[in-house]
C-alpha cells in the first residue's frame, strides 16, 4: 500500500480540501477520495526524501522540439500502431527514433525513451513537457496509463487530433481567399501609385487645370512613395508587427474576442470551431473516465475566445456548487442551443457519453454549413472591394482627361 497526497473540491461546494489516503495504486486511491465525497484535483504518490543535490550540480531539463499538430498526429498514429501490437511503450519509442521520417519525431522519441528508462512513466514524462505536447495530451494520456488502457486512450486522442487538424484546415482555407485578395489589391494599389500616377503628373501640369481633389491625393501619395520607397517595406513590416501583437497581447486581444462574438456569421464561426474542440475533448475524456470537472478542464484548455473561456469558467464553478452540466452550461448564453438540448438529454437518461458524440457529429455538420455560407457571402464582397478600387483609381486618372476634354 502506498500513500497519496490529494487536492480535492467538497462536491456541492467550491470549498477546497487537502488529505491523504492508503491505496495499492492511483486509481484505487482516486476511487477512495471519490467515495468520501471529493473531487479530487491532484494526486500525488507520497515518495521517500530526495537527497539534497549540492549548490549548482541540479541537471537542468533536457530540450526538446515542439511538434506541429501533422507531426503530433504521425508520432501518436505509430505509438498507437505499436500499442495495439502488444509493443511496450519503450520499443515503439526506439522504433521511431530510428526510423521516423521527420527529424523532430526522432528527437522526441530519443528524450522520451531516455528519460523512461531512468525510472519514469510515460505520462509522468510527457508531463514535463507541456508547451510540446499540451495540457489536453498529457491529462489524456495520464488518465489511461492509470486505468491501464493506454492503447484506448492512443486511440481516442489520434481521433481528436485529426479532428483539429480538419476544423483548423477549414478555417484556415475559409480565411485564405479574402486575405490574398486584400493583399494582392494593396500590392495593385501601390504599383498604381508608385509607377503610374507620377508619369501622369507632367501631361496634367502641361493641361494647366485645376485636378479633382481625388486626383490631386493620389498623386500626391504616388510621388511621396517613390520618392520615399523605404517607407513601403517598413510600412508592411509595421502592419504585420502592429496585426501580430494586437492578437497577442492580452488586453487587445480579449477586446477583439469580445468584438467578433458580436458580428454575425463571424460570431458563428468562432463559436462553432471554439466548441467543436471543447465537445470533442468533453467527449473523449469523459469515455477515457476522466471525472466531469477535470473533462472541463481540459476541455475548457481548446478554447481559443477569451470570452467562451472564462463564461466556461464560470459554468465550472457552479458545477462544482452542485449545479447540473446542462444547466450551468446554458447560463453561459454562448453554446448552441441544440448541444445544450443533447448534453441534457444524455444527463436525464445517464448515455452523456452517447450524446457527447452525437453532439461532435452535429457541430461538425453545422460548422461546414457555416464556412458554405461565409464562403458564397466571401466572394461578392471581394468584388465589391476590387471594384471600387478599380473605380477609384480609374477615375483619378481619367476624370482629368474627361474634363479636358468637354472643355475643349
């Protein structure tokens, strides 16, 4: 029998509480504080003194590569593979060290497998690694390395990597086609202005005539640019810096999150691609036997929307009060109507795993009529945009001669 420290909400409350408990594993001693009536939050293994290392000889944590969300999926596909073949986690680790395509995966393998074999778990090592793997990754695979169905587990998290994989292409390519035509009219914009607008200049001042005020601005943007070229590198530089750091920083970006909740279709969007990762995990998780509230935890870890995040928050702190998932989740005002219905449904009738999945299918048919319509609404727009820069450039330009030309 082993000792564990454990962190734990009194269920019905948000009152914290910290004890121990006897168990031959970590499961069993889940199980424990469950039945005292606690959720538990953390549970630590209660190990012998660690000797005191002298001043300065602490081995710092090795390095490791991030992996792109492709390379995620590779490295999990092979370890699941592997699993289902009855290979231990330690030569499906050698075998992609060896044999993986991709140099990041061979140097992952190559730390994970080292570090194992020194003693550690497979979870317990991955943990240590979260900006590569992922709080979502590492709470999954801890969860089925305890109860033992790692190989389910392997499986379970392939499916929903994949599944982030296509909402991110898809919107990703939804994005695409409007951003290459605003840059491709600002790149027309100013070779209009820098190559064509001054050349005019000479035949308009040889016209002697007062220019139309449109004419006259441009033209007077089209020679400070040529003559001032840098400013075209710097000024693009300046707008991706400027894009870059409102999206990153927190009080800018918690003001955009909140902005595009507002705009419609958009909001749509948003909402639907932030929660078709949340019911995912919810989904897994909760099959993986993951306790509600720790599901919610890593479930509410997908959210990109700073609002939708701590809404969520909220809903958690209630549950933890007693209230019902459904029910909490609705106060929120944010998640569809129909998930709500079904995360109901599946609480009354005791299949809330069932009906997670249900709910997975229905927001990824839902999302795909979204991106449909943004995609029809996307194109007229866009024409609409470059042909009134084409009518304004053109006019600039030929507005003059029209006048001369009734002068005449």
């Amino acid at each position: 029998m082993a000792r564990y420290n454990y962190t734990a909400y009194k269920n019905g409350t948000s009152d914290i509480v910290k004890g121990q408990v006897e168990a031959s594993n970590l499961r069993e001693a889940r199980t424990e504080i469950r039945s005292m009536g606690y959720t538990p939050t953390s549970i630590i293994e209660e190990n012998t003194p660690v000797k005191k290392e002298q001043k300065g000889s602490k081995k710092a944590l090795a390095k490791m590569p991030k992996m792109g969300l492709g390379e995620q999926i590779d490295f999990t596909s092979t370890l699941q593979i592997l699993a289902a073949a009855g290979i231990p986690i330690i030569e499906s680790l050698l075998f992609i060290e060896n044999d993986a395509a991709k140099l990041k995966m061979r140097q992952v393998a190559a730390e994970l497998r080292r570090q194992i074999m020194n003693g550690g778990t497979f979870a317990g090592t991955i943990a240590k690694y979260p900006e590569q793997f992922g709080h979502v990754y590492i709470g999954l695979v801890k969860t089925g390395e305890d109860a033992g169905e790692l190989e389910k587990t392997l499986d379970r998290l392939l499916d929903l990597l994949n599944k982030q994989s296509n909402i991110r292409t898809k919107v990703i390519g939804t994005l695409m086609y409007p951003a290459f035509v605003i840059l491709l009219a600002v790149f027309i914009v100013i070779v209009m202005l820098v190559f064509v607008f001054p050349v005019f200049k000479d035949m308009f001042d040889q016209m002697g005539m007062q220019l139309p005020w449109i004419t006259e601005v441009l033209m007077t943007m089209g020679i400070a640019l040529k003559k001032n070229w840098f400013f075209i590198p710097i000024g693009f530089a300046g707008a991706i810096f400027g894009i870059n750091f409102l999206f990153k920083w927190k009080p800018s970006k918690w003001k955009i999150d909140e902005y595009v909740l507002k705009v419609p279709v958009l909001s749509k969007l948003i909402q639907f691609s932030n929660f078709a990762n949340f019911i995912a995990v919810m989904q897994v998780a909760y099959d993986a036997g993951v306790p509600i509230l720790e599901c919610l935890y890593l479930a509410n870890m997908t959210l990109t929307n700073h609002t939708l995040e701590k809404r969520v928050e909220e809903a958690t702190v209630k549950i933890q009060q007693g209230q019902h998932l459904s029910a909490a989740l609705r106060a929120t005002r944010t998640m569809p109507k129909m998930i709500l219905f079904m995360i109901a449904t599946g609480e009354q009738s005791g299949r809330l795993g069932d009906m997670l999945g249900q709910a997975v299918s229905y927001i990824d048919k839902a999302l795909d009529n979204i991106i449909d319509t943004m995609t029809k609404m996307i194109e007229p727009i866009m024409l609409v945009v470059i042909g009134t820069i084409v009518l304004v450039l053109a006019s600039a330009l030929y507005l003059p001669l029209f006048a001369s030309y009734m002068g005449m």
